[in-house]
C-alpha cells in the first residue's frame, strides 16, 4: 500500500471524507494524518488563508 493511500482526504464536491485517494485532484482536499483533520479541512484552509492575510497586511 502507498503511503497516500492510508491518508485522509476531504472532497469539496460532495462533503464526505474518504481514507486514499477517491476522486480527482480538483475536489480533494489534503492528504491529512486522520479522518477528524480531514473532517476539518475547510476551518484549517480559512484559519491558513487568515493566518496568510495578516501576513499580506503586514508586510504592505
């Protein structure tokens, strides 16, 4: 078994997560150590993007 395959995946498509790689790159998010980060996928990619956008502002 490949290492990508025991990785968690999200699925902005359908909102189910999946262990391996279940669907194409464009609607997957991840790969993630578990199924709960998995299942979090869309607060931990806001909390970068804020994380990123305070960064922008800092250094404008």
């Amino acid at each position: 078994m490949a290492a990508e395959d025991s990785k968690w995946y999200y699925d902005l498509s359908t909102g189910e997560v999946s262990q391996g790689k279940t669907s194409g790159f464009e609607n997957r998010m991840g790969p993630y150590d578990t199924e709960e980060q998995a299942r979090k996928a869309i607060e931990i990619a806001a909390a970068r993007t804020e994380v990123a956008d305070d960064w922008d502002e800092d250094e404008d």
